[in-house]
C-alpha cells in the first residue's frame, strides 16, 4: 500500500463519516463548509495540530472578512458600488493580514470569505442566528483533515511498504 493510497483511504472513510454527521439535521452542520475547513488544512501544506491550527485561523479570518463586508455593504442595500469596493478591501486585506504569523495561509483566508458568502447565499443568516453553523462547521472540518491526514499515517504505518516513502523522498 502506497502512502497516497493509504491517505485516500483514511480520507475516504472520515469524509463518509463526516457526510453522514453533518447530514443530521438537528446538529444544524453545514457538510460543505466542513469540506472547505478540510481544504484548508490539506492545501497549507501543514499537518498535525499546525495545520489545524493554521485552518482553523485562515478560514475563520475569511469568515470575519465577509461578515465585515456584509455588515457594511448593509448600509447601502443594493449598491453595486459600495459592494465592489467591498470585495476591494477585504481582499486586499485578507492578503495584508498574513503579515502575522498566525493568518500567513491566504487562500485559507478566502476559502472562509467565499464559503461564508455562500452560505449566506443559501439563507443562512450569518450576520445572526445562523453564525455558529458556520463556525462549528469549519471547526469540524479541521479536526476532520487531522482525522483524515492521521488516519491515513496509520494505515500506511500498518500496511504500507517502507521503500515506496523512500523512493518517494
């Protein structure tokens, strides 16, 4: 067994177990946004609690850039101007935060921003009731990358052949 095989099956049973949790209705979790918190970690290129951490930072930035956005562009209802220059400045400041440490992973940053945009697109009231679905969402998705990224360790641990990840290096 390959490591990439190995990921892929870690990967492939903690996305299952996560589509079927986040599909309960009463938990009110938002499957995709879990995948875009997965995404994050995964695409940082950090594992282990790094990479959550660095997930959880970048989307949750993205996810306060939009709702910041939101909440301005709500002044002028329908303006095109003003949300033009919205997504102006908040993309331009997503890119000027990684100056700190903590918010280096851009695309992190966006992947919150647009994932928050379209939950709002699909009624969810971000700016209100519905924040913590958002929240508790991209929270579950880190912990399921570091599920997926662990797992699938362990089952190359298990099974895997020690000269592939040589040959691989």
């Amino acid at each position: 067994m390959s490591m990439l095989f190995a990921l892929g099956l870690g990967t492939g049973i903690f996305c299952g177990i996560w589509g079927l949790i986040s599909s309960i209705p009463s938990l009110g979790l938002v499957t995709w946004i879990g995948f875009a918190g997965c995404t994050a970690y995964f695409a940082s290129g950090k594992h282990g609690l790094e990479g959550v951490k660095t997930s959880i930072f970048s989307t949750m930035s993205g996810m306060i850039s939009a709702m910041l956005a939101m909440f301005i562009s709500g002044f002028v209802p329908g303006s095109f101007v003003l949300s033009a220059f919205m997504t102006g400045l908040i993309s331009a400041t997503m890119c000027w935060q990684a100056k700190a440490k903590v918010l280096w992973f851009i695309p992190g940053a966006f992947m919150g921003c647009f994932s928050t945009f379209a939950a709002a697109s699909m009624g969810l009231e971000v700016l209100g009731a519905d924040l913590w679905r958002v929240v508790v969402s991209f929270l579950c998705g880190a912990i399921l990358a570091l599920c997926c990224d662990k797992s699938g360790e362990w089952f190359f641990e298990k099974f895997g052949k020690k000269e592939e990840l040589e040959t691989a290096e």
